[in-house]
C-alpha cells in the first residue's frame, strides 16, 4: 500500500474503500488521490510488479489486464470493446465472501475467505485467479506468471477444441427440388445426391413445388416424395415433412446407426484385397 501512496505527489495520497456495511470492502483507487501521472504509469505497468498484482487482485483488473484475452468487455464510458480484458482475473465476478482456494502447485488449501486468498497472493506476489466462478463456494488458483499464462494458453486451447468438435457434429441441411412431373434421369441425379449428402452426415430436404393448376396433381407429388424416401432406403430416417401447402417438402435425416453399418461392411471388404496384394 505505502508502495502506491509514495508514487503520489500529494501527501495525503492513499487507498479509499467503498463503502456499503460489507464485511468484504472493496479497495479503490481515488483519482483524487493519484496524479493523472501516476495513475498512467498504473495502467502501463511501470510500477513493481507486486503492486500491479495487488491492484490486479484487488480492483478485479480495473487497471491492470492480461496481455492477451479470453474475451471482450465493452468499456461503459467510451464504448469501445476492452479486447484485453481477462474474466478469470475480475475478481469483482466472485459475489461470495469465501472461496475454495488452490495453491501454486494446485493442491486444495481449503475454503477461506477471500480477504484472506487477496492476502495470501499479495504475500506470495502471486496471481490470485478465477477458475470457476459458478462453483458453491467460487474457485479460485494461485499463480505464478508464467505458469498463468501456460494455464491460460491451455484453457484457450480445449475452447477451440470443442468448438471444433461442435462445428464438425452440427448438420447442414441440403434442399433437392423436384416437379412432380419429374424424368427419370434427372430423379437418379437427385437421389444420387441425397444419399452423397446423407453418408456425408447432412440432411436432406426434398420439395416439390406446385404452381397454379399443378395443386391439381397433389396425390401424384406426395407419392414422388413417398417414393423418393423408400428409394433413398436405410440410409435416412424422416424427420418432419408436409403436405398441406403447394411446397409439399420431407426432411431426411442421416440414420448413423446404417451408416456406420455400411462403413464396417466396406472396410471388411477392403481387408482381403489388400491381404491378397500383399501376398502377391
């Protein structure tokens, strides 16, 4: 603390606490306090490194941010996006007055309060950061720097992993037009198609449009659509449909448990060609 105040010029510098009857005051920095010069050189991080993780741990990053990100926080007084700001170092998301605490080395200290984790960082010059803010009580880690970052470099990791993962697991739906009246040689190319796109873990909507007098011939689309379906076989399974307006359209959805029949079924297929090759 006596390391803020003796970097402003003002002899009656010092740290305010927020007022509000809690038991867990939340330090402040008063501009009041602080020169313009001071609390610029704050916000650079040229004061010692100590101090800034005080003030880090203690305003919950409201001047000090992580260099780089796991999100975006849009500044309420210029309305730009704070692009460094770090969730996992706002210690102002932890609502509750304890927490269970970690060490360096990550074995469990126990459930404290958390003036006494704020303290304990501040005594170890250690990061003090946020590791599961929803948990009953919060977690929360120490951490040296470079270990932070290891762990942040990690976390930033398994995030584009699951997206990945949920990106490859979400379905494209692929649309197939057809009149009612449709030839043969261009019905093959659509079914074709739909099972191309239904292997490919797609689904497939079949519609047939009906224009002016061609609502006449309903009963013949809904059997193209029906037949279409027995067609496209174990490959797919219905997934919703209608017959009511003039686009009379189904959903086909892949039927994983064929495809993944039909997979093995080629593989082994495959596994005597190959053997006999080698012989040769």
């Amino acid at each position: 603390m006596a390391g803020i105040s003796g970097l402003c010029s003002s002899p009656a510098s010092k740290l305010a606490f927020a007022s509000g009857g809690s038991s867990l005051a939340k330090p402040l920095l008063s501009s009041s306090c602080c020169p313009p010069s001071c609390m610029l050189r704050l916000r650079e991080g040229l004061l010692p490194r100590s101090v800034t993780r005080i003030a880090t741990a203690r305003l919950g990053g409201g001047f000090y941010r992580a260099s780089s990100s796991g999100g975006s926080r849009r500044n309420p007084g210029s309305g730009r996006v704070d692009t460094d700001y770090d969730p996992a170092l706002d210690l102002e998301r932890v609502k509750s007055a304890t927490v269970r605490l970690l060490d360096e080395q990550q074995n469990m200290v126990g459930v404290v309060p958390i003036t006494e984790a704020l303290q304990m960082a501040e005594e170890a010059d250690l990061l003090l950061a946020i590791l599961s803010a929803d948990a009953d009580p919060p977690v929360l880690r120490l951490f040296e720097s470079a270990d932070y970052k290891k762990h942040k470099y990690e976390q930033q990791k398994k995030r584009r992993a699951q997206l990945k993962r949920s990106a490859a697991n979400q379905m494209d739906i692929k649309e197939l037009k057809m009149g009612y009246n449709i030839d043969s040689h261009d019905y093959s190319v659509r079914l074709r198609a739909a099972r191309k796109f239904l292997k490919d873990g797609d689904k497939v909507k079949v519609i047939v449009n009906l224009k002016g007098r061609e609502n006449e011939f309903r009963n013949i689309a809904i059997e193209l659509i029906k037949r279409f379906q027995n067609d496209v076989g174990e490959l797919a399974a219905e997934e919703s449909k209608s017959f009511r307006d003039r686009n009379i359209f189904m959903v086909l959805t892949p039927n994983k448990a064929a495809l993944q029949a039909a997979q093995e079924h080629s593989k082994k297929k495959e596994t005597p060609a190959t053997e006999v090759s080698a012989r040769a």
